[in-house]
C-alpha cells in the first residue's frame, strides 16, 4: 500500500510539474518567441535548461522550506504527499480552465498549512515570514513599476527599438543526426543587442521560474524521503519540461492573452522586475509567485505611464473637474501608434509581432529630445483603453485567493478526517 500511495504521489508531481512547465515557458518566453528572436522548439529547450540551473541552485532552499519548515517533515507521509500534491494540481487546473495563471507557490503553500493545522505541525513563525514576503514583494513590483514607469519608460523606449526578425536570432537545426545550434550572423547589430536582450531575459525569466516552481511539484515526496532533493530536482524539471515542449507550444502561439497588447519594452521590464524578485526571494528560501509579483509589475508599470499626464502635486489634490482627466490604467503602455518617415506603424505589441502584423520598432517617440516632461504629457495621449479591465482584474485577483483558499479548506478538510 506504501508503494502505491509513493508511485501515486510520483504520478501526480508530474503532473503538477507538467502543468507549471506549460505555463511558465509561455510567460518567459512569450516575447522572445513573438518577436522572432526563437522559435517554439528552442525556447523550450532554453527554458528547460534554464529552470533546471534555477531548480539545482536556489531552488534547492525552497525545497528545503517548504519539505522541512512548514510544517516537520514526518507528517508528509505518503498519503499526505498525495494529498497536497493533489490539491495543488486541481487548483492548477481549475485556473487552467478559466485562462488565469494560477499562483502555484501559494497554491501549494495553502495545500501543506492545511495539514499543518489539521495535524497540529504548523511552524507559525515560518508562516509569518512567508506571508510578509507575499505582501512586501507585490507592493515592491508596484512600485518599481510605478517609478519606471513615471520617470525612465520614456527615456528608454527613445533608445530601443523592438522589431520583428525575419529570421530566428537563436535556432536549433533538427536535420542532422544530433540537433545543432545555430546563430543567425545576418542581423544588424542594433537588432542583435535588443534581440540578444530579449531572449537574455527570457532566459532570466526561465531560471527564477525553476528556482521558486520545482518545490511546488516535489516537496512533499522530499519531505517522506521518497525521494533525495537532486533526484526529485531532475523529475520536477523533467515534468516542466515535457509541458515546455508540449503545452506551452500554445500559450506561445497567442503569446498569452495578457500581454498581446504590451509593447515589447514593456514586457521585458515587467519579466526583469518579477523575475529578480522572485529570484531573491527563493534565495532566501520563501516561496513565493512570479505571476503575482509580473502582475503587480505591470499595473504600477502602466500607472506609472499614464501618471505623467500629472504632477505628483495634481494627483494628490484631485478636484471634481479633474474626473475628465484620462484613468490610470495600464492601457498607457500602448499609446495610439504613430507613423515614421517610412510610413511604418510604430510602437508593436507583443501580440502583434507574433501574429505578424507590424514590422516596426517599439517606439512611441523619434528621439529621446522629443520626450515630454513629467506634467507636460497631452492627456489625450494617455486616453488608450486599459490593457487590464476591470473585470479581467477581478477575476483574476479572485482567483487568486479562490484557488489557494481551495487548497487549504480541502487540505484541512481531509487531513482532519484522516487524523
């Protein structure tokens, strides 16, 4: 009966592990795939590679947390690994079915603190800590994404531009006996350097997903000693990874719904913000969520844009007559496009580029002399519809708290039948 209950757990880690590789390579390399600079094949295998020097360094302290610190690693026996792994992976799919990215570190947390108190393990010092984390780190990427977007978005979208490549920067050649990587040499050097950034950062995004992900589908079998924390490494991201090249091909193709309309720049700061974050915070061994800390990235990011309608002075004191002045929504972060001397349409989205729509650059100005001053912005400019809409937003922050909620009623629910 052990070892049934010890393949179940096994089976259903993979599963967990499947899943977060499906979704975690669309949201690392969304861009990179969009804009060309990789194809679908070699972005899962960069991002295999990636999550797996993510998962074998830093990661190994959020497998530690969360198999040992939690709660005390006795109480995963086999049953309780399959029960928290199974909640986990139901909360995964119950988000799946509704399009939203589910938080799968606090999904999987919620599972392993309803055994806790059910059994009465619950380190709560541990938990106080990891509950600051949750609530310091996405007020950090509002912020970060606020400041970026009031005062340097400008600057840096007059310096870069973001185009469509004819060719894959980065390909993987399939023909011969053994795959060959291959570097497209024909690109213009401005191409190579933001193209080269593109897919560093995809790359970056890739580790920090291995780094916080793996312990959501391995833990509980580390904590019973099914499994030593280098073998369970190497199932987790093998699971990833068959999602990265299964799965996540589609979330690739529509470069996920939730940023077809950000500009490329946009994006890339969004995933550097979430990404070190996250990064820092699995160093420290707290588990905690890259879509919840990108998410938060990307309202402060557009908020930050559109505030440059204003001085600071004026947001704070809002008169009635203001309420004519343009939301600060995220919808700042794709201005209306404009034409350049070649008659091309600037300023292209994610979306875009991956559907093939646009050929021109991420900009929405010629130079960085033509930037305007904090306050000095046409309000009209900053008019364009929210990226994230009101009722998009509170579906997804509800599932937010649904799905972890979910997780830790029907963890503390069974196990307190089973106690």
């Amino acid at each position: 009966m052990v070892e049934l209950l010890i393949l179940v757990g096994l089976v259903v880690a993979v599963f967990v592990g499947y899943n977060i590789g499906g979704s975690s390579t669309g949201v690392a390399f969304g861009p990179a795939v969009g804009s060309r600079a990789v194809r679908k094949i070699t972005a899962g295998a960069l991002f295999t590679v990636f999550a797996f020097l993510g998962a074998w360094t830093i990661g190994r302290k959020v497998i530690t947390t969360m198999s040992t610190e939690i709660v005390d690693s006795a109480t995963f026996t086999p049953a309780a690994s399959v029960g928290v792994l199974f909640f986990t992976g139901l909360a995964l799919l119950i988000s799946n079915l509704y399009g939203v990215p589910a938080s799968t570190s606090m999904t999987a947390v919620a599972a392993i603190v309803g055994l806790g108190v059910a059994t009465g393990t619950l380190n709560n010092a541990v938990m106080v800590t990891i509950l600051s984390a949750w609530i310091v780190a996405p007020l950090i990427a509002v912020f970060t994404g606020a400041v970026i977007g009031r005062y340097l978005y400008p600057h840096l979208d007059a310096k870069f531009e973001f185009g469509r490549l004819t060719n894959p920067l980065i390909a993987i050649d399939t023909q011969g006996r053994l795959p060959q990587l291959s570097v497209n040499d024909t690109v213009s050097s401005r191409d190579l350097t933001g193209s080269g950034l593109v897919v560093a950062i995809a790359c970056y995004m890739g580790f920090s997903a291995g780094a916080s992900n793996a312990a959501n589908a391995v833990a509980p079998l580390v904590g019973n000693g099914s499994l030593d924390p280098s073998p369970a490494i190497i199932l987790a991201v093998g699971a990833i990874s068959v999602g990265g090249f299964t799965i996540a091909r589609r979330t690739l193709a529509t470069v996920g719904n939730d940023i077809t309309e950000m500009p490329i720049l946009a994006a890339l700061i969004v995933s550097t913000v979430g990404a070190t974050i996250i990064t820092v915070l699995s160093w420290l061994g707290i588990p905690a969520s890259l879509a919840v800390s990108t998410t938060s990235c990307i309202i402060g990011l557009g908020w930050g844009r559109a505030s440059r309608a204003r001085t600071l002075a004026e947001i704070v004191i809002r008169s009635p007559a203001d309420e004519l002045a343009p939301k600060f929504t995220t919808g700042a972060l794709k201005l209306p496009p404009f034409e350049d001397d070649t008659g091309v349409a600037a300023s292209p989205t994610v979306g875009e580029l991956a559907e093939g729509e646009t050929h021109g650059p991420d900009r929405q100005y010629a130079s960085e002399d033509g930037v305007s001053s904090v306050g000095e912005v046409d309000p009209e400019e900053l008019s364009a519809e929210g990226l994230f809409h009101h009722a998009a937003a509170a579906r997804i922050v509800t599932l937010w708290v649904i799905t972890p909620t979910m997780s830790v009623v029907g963890s503390y629910v069974l196990f307190s039948f089973l106690a």
